[in-house]
C-alpha cells in the first residue's frame, strides 16, 4: 500500500548518541553524545528514557515551540512494551500513539504523522526513535557482562534518539510518498544474523514502491535501508537482481554506515530502531541540503521476534516500511 504527499514537510530533527557511534564517521553530526552507557542513571533503561528526553528537549529549542503547539506525539523503541516513550509521554502530556516495528520503528512513525497531517486532521507531529544497546542485549539475548561469542553476522544495537518534527509548513525537503510493508517469514531462526531475516522483506518493500509508484530504480539519488549490516546489504543486493531483475546500484545500509566498522569491534555493523534515524537526520538530511542528494527512499527494516519465539526456535518474522523523500527546488 502506497500513498502520496503533497502537504506533509520535514522542518526539524535533533539526535543524541552514545559513545560508540559518537566514536563513529558522524560523531560531530549529533547534538549530543555521551560517554558511557549509564549517562548518570541507575539503570538502562532508565538512561534511554533521558536520551528520549534529551533529544526532545533540544529539538523543542530548534523549532522553538512548547509541548502545547505539538498535536501529536509518536514515539517507539525495542524494549518490552516500549517503556522509555511510554515514560516520556506521560511527562509531555501531548496527545500520544506509541508504536512497534522493531527497527522499522522510525519510518512506520513518519507514515502515521504524514497520513495525519496529509488529510489535514492534525497540522504538525513529533516522532521519536531510540535503542539502547545494553539494554537491547539485556533483554533479547543476555546480559553483556555474560561476555557470549558471537558470529560475525551479529549487528551491533546502536545507542541513541533521535527526534523529527513534521508539519504542514513548507520547508526545504518534502514527504513525498510511503510504502507500507507486507511481514515476510523466509524461515530463518537465526537472531545472529538479522541481514538475512530481514533483507527479503525488504526487497519486497521496494519492489512494490516502484511498482505503485511506476518508477525506475534510479529515479532515486539513494535508496537507504535501515540496519542490515554488512552481510544483509550483500544479501539484498543478490535478492533484487535474482528475483526482481533490479541492479541496485544506488543503494547503501545505515548499519554499514553508523560505526567504522574495520576500527570498531561492532561485529556486522549497526542495528536497532535508532540506527536509521541517526544516519539519515545528520548526514543524509545534511546532504540533501547542499542538494547533493535531492530524491531519497528511506527502507527501515525490523525483525519482528521476540525472547520467547527465539528460545522456541520458531522463525524471524520481518517487516520493512518505505518512505520517500524531496528536496524542493
């Protein structure tokens, strides 16, 4: 299902990280970064919920505007019942749809908002993403202090959130059109290799957004998916040209982006509902700015598992949602 904007604009973002991607190629992209995984609380979760806040709160001073002038806020994360926005919904008091698609979290907020805002029933929203790795860890495999090997197709939950503010507001990059995706299940069982769950949902994603939208692969400068790591991307690309015919030859992987992958020990690159966001609200933003970039799809793709499904060895499960963006000449 694909649908088509004319009024929904992106006028803001704001992103904070922590010390692994602020060690990253876009370290000195971020509004904020932070030193250790705690960021002065007890727990974190608890420090995920302040990174929420903290990416809120300087995107407030961006737009400047007040919790009052937002008429919707949307928000999700990877922890059980998406804690950290629940708690920071309960302190904006806006009103309030919180959301899960795993680590296709980010774009499944950006349709819901444009669809709004599109059919004129609210003039403005806030989306926000966030991840925390050890948090992340804690809760789908096991606690990092455990110290477990890991394959080298394991991906590396990124630490971080990152805000967006869209609104009816003409601005210099426009929504143009979305694509939500279909859930394919390809049998995998493996949660170590995230790439290979969800790399065929997303071909499936942007096989039926050109399709719906009757366009070539490269009327796009980039298309962008969202956390599949250095072996997934490889995977994709195999997967379109032998089952779609599709070269994609304009493509690239947040998570192959986020870290410095040859430096960092982040095993396949980057993953989470953040990764995507972090990438995209800096440096891609940055390069569709100075117009160097001025048509982007934007692939977030999610593996939709949980503890219990992997510890029963059921199969991953996967989504992917499109969104496409223009900068306006």
């Amino acid at each position: 299902m694909t649908f088509k904007y004319d009024n929904v604009f992106i006028n803001s973002s704001s992103t904070t990280a922590g010390k692994y991607e602020a060690n990253g190629p876009f370290g000195s992209l971020f509004d904020k970064t932070y030193n250790d995984f705690y960021i002065g609380c007890n727990n974190w979760e608890s420090a995920e919920e302040k990174m929420n806040m903290d990416s809120l709160q300087i995107l407030f001073k961006k737009i400047n505007k007040k919790t009052t002038d937002i008429d919707l806020f949307i928000s999700g994360s990877l922890l059980n019942q998406i804690i950290p926005s629940n708690y920071i919904a309960s302190k904006l008091k806006i009103p309030y749809l919180g959301i899960y698609s795993a680590c296709a979290t980010s774009v499944e907020g950006l349709i819901i908002a444009s669809n709004f805002i599109e059919s004129k029933q609210i003039k403005n929203s806030i989306v926000t993403t966030s991840s925390h790795n050890n948090a992340a860890e804690k809760q789908f495999r096991y606690p990092v202090e455990y110290g477990g090997v890991k394959p080298k197709t394991t991906t590396f939950t990124t630490t971080g959130s990152a805000s967006i503010y869209l609104s009816n507001v003409k601005s210099s990059i426009k929504v143009e059109s979305s694509t939500i995706g279909r859930v394919i299940d390809m049998g995998v069982t493996d949660v170590f290799n995230m790439g290979a769950v969800m790399a065929p949902a997303c071909a499936d994603t942007i096989y039926r957004h050109l399709i719906d939208t009757k366009r070539d692969v490269n009327y796009y400068d980039l298309i962008l998916s969202g956390d599949l790591g250095i072996y997934g991307k490889d995977i994709l690309k195999d997967y379109m040209n032998k089952e779609y015919g599709i070269n994609l030859t304009n493509y690239d992987d947040s998570a192959s982006m986020i870290f410095d992958i040859k430096c960092q020990d982040v095993y396949a690159g980057g993953s989470g509902p953040v990764c995507l966001p972090l990438v995209t609200y800096t440096y891609i933003f940055d390069l569709m700015k100075k117009k160097k970039l001025k048509k982007v799809l934007l692939v977030a793709t999610g593996s939709l598992h949980s503890v219990q499904s992997v510890n029963e060895k059921m199969t991953i499960p996967a989504i992917a949602h499109a969104i496409s963006l223009e900068v306006i000449e």
